[in-house]
C-alpha cells in the first residue's frame, strides 16, 4: 500500500517527534509547499472525498478529522462546502443499505437500533437518520 499524502500539520508533527528543530521543520515544510509537495487545501478536498466514498462518514465527522490533522477553519470550510445536503443523505442511505443484510436474523426494534447506531456513530443528524430510516422501511 502507497503512503497516503500528509497535510503540513501532520509533517509538523511526526518532524518534532524525529527530534527536528522547530524552525528547521519549518523550513522544510515550507520548501515542500513552494515546491508544490504539500498542499493542505489538495489534501482537505482528497480527504473528504475518500472519507465519504470509504468510510460514509458525515460532513461534521470529516471536519473534525480535518481539525485533527492542522488543517485551517478556512481551508476545511471550502472542503465540506462540496458535500451538499443530497450527497450526505445518499452516504447515510448507502451506508444503511449495506448494514441491512447482516441483519436480515434480527427483529425489528434490534435493526432499527442498530441502524440507527451506525448512522449516529458517522455523525448524521437526527433529520438525515429519520429519512434514511424510512426509505429502508425501518421507521
């Protein structure tokens, strides 16, 4: 498996774990940004849109990745603004289509609960969950 590409905070960090000095660190982040190499708004758009293709995860859920990762409030704002209120709706429904047949055994109030669960675990707002719930015939 490749390596993943790296946001600038993220290189920052694992560069003061080498043991590197702070305004060396610097320094080579900043050459890698001038040489193009690291590019956090690249980065934050590729994040959002793997998180959702891979993991189904909620526009919140992805932001707070991105926080996490050093990404600025800007450049993660401009990221999930791509991520309209259809295209997390169709996350939360292929996500719950995909959990419906290992259920198939369960009653259910216990498939419900458990839909409901994974979808909340991703960050889905109650509004999305209950519109998801009814398209799979679980409300």
């Amino acid at each position: 498996m490749a390596p993943r590409a790296k946001s600038k905070g993220e290189l920052l960090a694992h560069l003061k774990r080498r043991g590197i000095a702070e305004n060396i660190a610097q320094a080579t982040i900043y050459r890698l940004q001038e040489a193009g190499l690291v590019d956090d708004g690249a980065f934050a758009k590729a994040w959002v849109q793997s998180r959702l293709r891979t993991k189904r995860l909620s526009k919140a859920v992805i932001a707070g990745e991105l926080r996490l990762k050093g990404i600025s409030q800007e450049q993660i704002a401009e990221a999930i603004d791509e991520i309209d209120s259809d295209t997390e709706y169709s996350s939360a429904l292929e996500l719950a289509r995909r959990k419906m047949p290992s259920l198939g055994g369960c009653d259910p109030q216990t498939q419900r609960r458990r839909i409901h669960g994974a979808l909340a675990r991703r960050g889905f707002g109650f509004g999305v969950i209950s519109q998801v719930m009814q398209e799979v015939g679980l409300q």
